[in-house]
C-alpha cells in the first residue's frame, strides 16, 4: 500500500497507481497485473509531473503501446498560484482530444476538489491522461501547423460566456475585462513584493510604454462582452505535437477569458526560444485568419490588437520573473533571457 503523504519517489508514484490500476484504462479496459513504473519526466516550478507506464505483458506487446498515466504532484500546495481544483475543472470541461483526460484529484483540504469527487486527506496530486507527441523546434512551426494550432484553439473557444472568471465560479464572472487595469495590477503586486525588481532602470523606462499601449487598446477591450474556456498558457513547450495534431499539456492557468491570449502566446513580433516564436505581421494576419476560419470567436483585426497586448504583459512580467528566479538561485542564463526579453519589447514599442 502506498504512504498517502510520500510522493516524492519513483517508487511512491508507482505504488499509488498500483493501488488503483481502473486509472490506467483508456479504453481497453483494466488492467489486470499493471506493475507499473514511474519515471519524473518533468519538473517545473510548481508540479513534479510522473509517467506511470503499465508493464503487463500485454500491455508491453500492444501496438498503440502500453497504458499510461501522468501524475502530476505539486511541490508545494501552498504556494501553487492557482487551486489545483481550477486545473481539474478546467480539463473536465475541455472538448476531447485538446488536452489530457482528467482522470482523478485528490486535494489536500480544498473544499472544491472534495466536490469533484476527491479525498481532501493525506497528499495533493493530479492524474491525467499521458499525451503524445513532443513541443516543435521553432524550425518545425510551419504555416500549416500554426493553422492546426489555430484550429484547436478554435474547439477549445467553442463555449462562450457572457464574464471572465473562475471556471469553477461562472455565477460570480466579471462582465468587462480592462487590459490596463490588470497589467496596473501585476505590476502593483511586483512593486508590492519585488520593489527592486521593478525599480531596475530598463522596467522603469519600459513601463510607461507598456501601460501607454494597454491604454490605447483599452476601446477593443471594451467591445469584448463574449469569452470562452483558455488555457491560459498556450506557449511553445505546453503545445506537444503528434501526427500533426498539437494538444495542449499544463492547464494550471486555466480560466474563463479572453480568446486572444491564448492566440497571442505562441509569440510574434517579442520571440525567446523555446517559449515564444519569432512570427511576422503576415503570418500572424495567416494564423489569426485561420483561427477564424475554423470558427474561432471574433475578427482578425480585433485579435490582433488584443493578442499584442497579451504577449506585450506576458514578456513583461515573465522578465521580472526570471530576474526573480536569479535571486532565487536558479541558472544565471535566466537574467540574460530577461535582458534579451525587455530589450527585443523596447524595441517594438511605439
């Protein structure tokens, strides 16, 4: 039997889905002896993400390969940014076959992941579905893939609400979304938090020109009164490709929003690999066009202007944050890529 509280071992991970092997069936039924391994195939700033793979014969033997899972524990709850029961609502409501199946949540004392129907005893972790594929080189975003991204996104921004909010709050959503008010906002918290962070001389200059361009947007976001499910972090290494087909991995930022900013994170005219691509004016005018072709929420020209502010506060904020991870002992390349960052977004400022 596995320890509820230890999740933090190969051996653990492997324990807890051996305890509940109906979460390795994908449709061919359970497994009977699963064996299953865990290797830690990702670790991010908030999750360790585990693949659990079955080692029946059979399942070793099968042509679509073994029966797999995904356990994604949290390194520490408290200091997730979002309740782990957003993510699990999120991927509950989401069309098959744009993310992983939602498989099982157990929270630690969130009322929320009690109702969806999860233990709120011993320790917090995620089971989803194991998604194909890998995230593309830049070399490998061709038109016709950025079409298919466009695509699913469009699947994703079927459901439209009259707010933006909480999945799991669509009684309280807010009518009106304020690009101004939100980036006023972040950058409230970082003076709040990180006041040298902010009083760097590049953010001081840079500011002023962030704000000047949410200012002049602010009309479009004004006219926008329908929203749709996001995933909320659309960039590069959360969009893993297979056969063609991208599927999107890493909801936590998942939300009911503006279809815009998942459009706007696979980059544009501000790019850093791996996250953002490098796009220009006419192949975002072709990517933003095929997203309404597929019957995506709104018109290209609206998109556009909207989607340049979302990735204008993306790169912003993640240059804070990786100068942040720098005082917190991560890589030192961490604040060259916030210089690169601010310097490529001082350049494309009006």
């Amino acid at each position: 039997m596995s320890d509820p509280n230890d999740l933090t071992t190969a051996e653990s991970v492997a324990s807890l889905v051996a305890d509940h092997p109906e979460w390795l069936d994908d449709g061919r039924g359970v497994p009977e002896r699963p064996s299953p391994d865990a290797t830690l195939i990702g670790t991010g700033e908030s999750y360790a993400a585990w693949l659990v793979i079955s080692r029946e014969l059979a399942d070793l033997r099968a042509r679509q390969g073994p029966r797999a899972v995904v356990v994604r524990v949290p390194r520490d709850i408290a200091a997730l940014p979002r309740p782990m029961s957003e993510e699990f609502a999120a991927l509950v409501a989401a069309p098959d076959g744009l993310g992983p199946r939602p498989i099982h949540l157990a929270t630690s004392g969130d009322p929320i992941g009690a109702e969806l129907g999860s233990p709120t005893g011993g320790a917090a972790y995620m089971v989803v579905e194991h998604v194909p594929g890998h995230p593309r080189p830049a070399a490998g975003w061709t038109d016709d893939l950025l079409a298919a991204h466009a695509a699913q996104l469009a699947r994703l921004h079927e459901v439209t609400f009259d707010g933006h909010g909480d999945v799991t709050a669509t009684d309280r959503l807010e009518p009106r979304l304020s690009m101004l008010g939100a980036g006023e906002a972040s950058l409230q918290w970082w003076t709040d938090h990180h006041p040298d962070l902010v009083a760097a001389a590049d953010i001081a200059q840079l500011w002023p020109r962030v704000r000047a361009l949410f200012a002049a947007t602010e009309p479009e976001f004004a006219r926008l009164d329908r929203f749709s499910l996001v995933h909320g972090d659309a960039a590069v290494p959360n969009i893993l490709v297979s056969g063609g087909t991208p599927r999107y991995v890493d909801w936590e930022w998942a939300g009911i929003g503006d279809p815009a900013r998942d459009l706007a994170f696979i980059g544009g005219e501000v790019w850093l690999e791996p996250w953002y691509l490098r796009l220009s004016r006419e192949r975002i005018e072709r990517y933003l066009g095929a997203y309404v072709a597929a019957g995506g929420q709104g018109d290209p020209a609206a998109l556009a202007a909207r989607g340049r502010c979302w990735l204008v506060n993306e790169v912003f904020f993640v240059a804070l944050h990786f100068r942040r991870r720098v005082q917190q002992g991560a890589d030192p390349v961490y604040a060259e890529r916030a210089d690169t960052l601010l310097a490529r977004l001082g350049a494309v400022l009006d």
